[in-house]
C-alpha cells in the first residue's frame, strides 16, 4: 500500500516538473514578444518623447505585466534618488535580481545587458539604431523559441510522466 | 549651507568637495573635472587641485586625478541618465542644473553639414556655480535712471567672462520689478520686466519657474532664442523693460531696434572688453554700441577687491 503511494507521488512529481518545464517553452516566445513591444515604446519615448529614461522605463513598467513590470521599475527605482545609479549599473542590476522570475533564457538576458551600456549615454538617433538592433536580436531568439515551443512543449509534458513511470518501474 | 549642486556629483568626488574649509566652499565660483587630470576648483579669483586627502594644492602632480568611471557617472547624473533629452544644449556645450548652475562640457564634436551637432566622449566638465548677490545693482542703478520717465535708460552692460554680468543683470530685474530701483527720495513703483533667459542662467528656471528672486513683475521667456523671444514678449507680455543676457548676433540687433521703437526699455549684457577707446568689442557688437542705441554702457572687472564699474554714456564717454 506504502509502496503504491510512493509510486503514486513519483508519477505525480515527474508529471508536474514536465508540466513546468513545458510551461516555461510556452511561455517564452510570449516574453519575447512583449519585451520587443516594451523595447520598442521605449525607443517611441526617446525619439519623439524626449521622456528622461527613468520616466519612460517607469511608464513602459506600469504597462506590462509581470515578470517585466518589474524589471523595469526596479531600473528606474536604482536611477533615482537616493541610489542614483548609473543607467547601466541599474539595469544590470534589475537583470540580476529579476531575471530568474522570468522564461526567458541567457541569449534574451545578453541583448538587454549589451543594450544597457549604450542606454540613454547618445544622442537620439544612436539611442535609436541601438535599441532597434536590439529589438532584431530579440526577434531572431523569438523565432527560435518558437520553434522550441512547438518541438519540446508536448515532448517534455510527456517526458515528465514517462521519466516518473520509469522511476518507479526501476524501484518496484 | 545650500549647496544642492553637490548633489550633481559622484560620490567620490561629492566626499572630496565636502571636505573643504566651508569658508571656501561658500566662495566657490568653478569645480572643473577633466579626465585623467587634476581635479581643479576655482574660488575667489583663485585655483586649487584637490588633494586625495581633501587638501588644497597649486601643484598638479600632487593632486587627485578622476578617471573615465567619474566623467561616465558625473554626466549620467548631470543628463538624468539621458542623454538624448539634451541635445540643444549639448550643442550648445552647457546644461543647467536645478538652481541655475551650469555645467559647461567638452569632449569631441560630431558635425553635420559643417555645424556641431553634438558632443562625444565628453571629457571635461566645468560647474558654474551660479549665486545669488541681492544688492548686486544698487551702486550701479542710480547712473541708468531715466528720471523723467521714470524708468530705466536703454543700457548695454560689457565685460569678459566671469565679471558678473548675469549677477548684475538679475539683480537689476529684481529691483526694477520690485520698485526699489528710484532715487533715495522718492518712491517709484516696480515695472513689468521681461526676461527672455536663452541659457537659464539670468532666472535659472526649472520647468519654467525661476530659481532666484528676478521680482514680482516679471516675466521669464526659459531657453527662447533672444531675437524671437523679444519679439513673443513684446507680442504678448506688454513689458516696460526687457532683460537679455549675451547679445552678440545680427538678429539681435534687429530684435533690440524692434524693442526700442515699440518704446520698451532694453537692458543687454554682452562678452566684450571695456567701452569707448581701448574697448575690445566683436564688430558687430561695436557697430551696435556705435549706433546710438544704448543710452548708457557699463563696463564690470574684477580686481582682488570685488567688482568694479564704469559707466559711460551713449556717445561712450565715462561719466563714472
């Protein structure tokens, strides 16, 4: 009876994680997307806005959901007083400390942390063309989680309960 | 002590600053930070290098040098991390803080059809620090007093740099808008002044509100070229006198006749050196100067005991 419920607990644990793990390749090209929306209001604000950039990141914050909503804010929170951190120490900064609430993996990670050296140091069109070559980096891994998506989402929800049914076949 | 332009600097550098004699620190006049270079401050007609210890010394290899991290930090403050929100005024070469200070910058140049565009790799910073000397006018106003019209004459104030010039001119406006500009006796009441403030240097004005007391009759045109910004007032603010600091370009001058014929009073500083014979005047300036406009020059230096004046009348010969 024990050992039927362990089995039991097995199976669920396996199914679970492959539930988890298909969620986060689900989730990510939707991430993507929504960071190269944010990006790309960001630039709205700088090119035509003139908008300081703690302001637009605050605005482009309040917009989105989380994980990002607080990506964002925590930038422009180290921006402003009593921190009053560089643009790029606060964005790297809000990289640390969110980026492991998010889907998104390390090359999506590398676009925004190269982009924070160059944010708000140059004059409009430079900030411009940088934001936008990030945005094409950004749609190059959204194409590719895409793909991820559609091959590895089933793959891994099956994977999990399988792995589970193999574990507890090993143990009976 | 009011020193909110401390505020503006990096830590490193904030902690050396505050570290000076507070006699000193209220008589600083320039903090100037090049990269790689001594970091210098400018007091009482004075300079020093700053020491890693906060000490002062006049020999710069002595001093604390401040580095690339400094200058990146110092104009990601200064900028509001944002550089792109400045680009008129990083044309211009300056941005002014909160409290009418001004922050004076050099680096490389990025052109566009011959004209700067921008500037780079900004290396070099100098802080004015702007300061407010209520009284500033009062020995200097009763020679510009038109008595019967109970006004102020058309005047042109001249000197080189650092002299005074926006010190004098905005405490003028606050005794012309305010009334205590007349002779002893009597009581004359306050004019409708206008300012138009190109830099933001006369009002200091933040979100078009002035920083320093410029009187309760007058109005500020912020950041306006001077030429259009004489003509919006006039339009539209009915002044008695109008205040322009650094006159210098034609459309100035055309401005300024625009002025004088609608019967407003002009009061200009400009960058020159002295008045009549020996002056050092762009020709333009001095085509102006020549051309009986102004009723009045006043020429300002400063020596080691504070600011000194002359004035002259409109055919350039001293009164004073």
């Amino acid at each position: 009876m024990l050992k039927m419920l362990g089995a039991i607990m097995i199976l669920l644990a396996g199914t679970v994680a492959g539930w988890i793990q298909a969620r986060r390749f689900a989730a990510r090209p939707g991430e993507i997307r929504r960071l190269i929306l944010s990006l790309q209001r960001l630039e709205t604000e700088i090119g035509y806005g003139f908008i300081p950039l703690p302001e637009a990141l605050r605005r482009i914050g309040a917009q989105n959901r989380e994980p990002l909503k607080k990506l964002f804010t925590d930038a422009a929170d180290a921006m402003e007083a009593p921190r009053s951190w560089t643009a790029q120490d606060s964005m790297h900064h809000a990289l640390k400390a969110n980026w492991s609430n998010t889907s998104m993996k390390t090359p999506e990670r590398e676009v925004l942390y190269q982009l924070a050296f160059t944010l708000g140091t140059s004059d409009r069109t430079s900030q411009k063309s940088h934001i936008q070559s990030a945005v094409r980096a950004l749609e190059t891994e959204e194409a590719q989680a895409l793909e991820e998506q559609s091959r590895y989402e089933k793959m891994s929800r099956s994977l999990g309960l399988l792995v589970g049914a193999f574990i507890v076949i090993l143990i009976y | 002590m009011d020193a909110a332009w401390l505020s503006v600097f990096p830590e490193t550098i904030r902690s050396l600053l505050l570290r000076l004699p507070e006699q000193l620190l209220k008589e600083l006049e320039e903090v100037r930070i090049r990269e790689e270079r001594p970091l210098e401050i400018n007091a009482g007609g004075r300079f020093y290098f700053l020491k890693a210890d906060g000490g002062l010394t006049v020999n710069a290899r002595e001093a604390v040098r401040t580095g690339r991290e400094e200058s990146h930090r110092l104009l990601d403050l200064i900028t509001n991390h944002s550089v792109y929100t400045m680009e008129e005024e990083l044309r211009k070469g300056f941005i002014t803080l909160p409290g009418g200070h001004r922050m004076g910058l050099s680096g490389r140049t990025v052109l566009s059809k011959g004209r700067v565009e921008h500037i780079r790799d900004i290396s070099g910073f100098n802080l004015r620090i702007a300061r407010e000397v209520k009284g500033a006018a009062d020995s200097v106003l009763p020679h510009l007093l038109d008595i019967r019209g109970k006004s102020v004459l058309h005047t042109l104030i001249v000197s080189p740099p650092q002299q005074g010039k926006t010190t004098l001119l905005r405490d003028l406006a606050r005794a012309i808008s305010s009334g205590s500009f007349g002779p002893a006796r009597e009581k004359w009441p306050g004019l409708k002044v206008a300012i138009i403030d190109e830099r933001s240097e006369i009002a200091g004005s933040r979100k078009g509100v002035p920083s320093f007391d410029v009187g309760p009759r007058t109005d500020v045109m912020d950041g306006c070229p001077k030429a259009e910004g004489i003509m919006m007032m006039i339009r539209s603010m009915s002044p008695d006198v109008i205040m322009v600091d650094e006159i210098g370009r034609p459309e100035d001058a055309v401005a300024l006749v625009e002025a004088l014929h609608a019967g407003v009073r002009v009061i200009a500083t400009a960058h020159g050196k002295g008045i009549g014979s020996g002056a050092a005047l762009s020709p333009l300036l001095a085509e102006m100067a020549g051309g009986k406009l102004f009723q009045r020059f006043v020429s300002l230096s400063r020596g080691e005991h504070g600011f000194r004046f002359r004035v002259f009348d409109g055919e350039q010969k001293p009164l004073l």
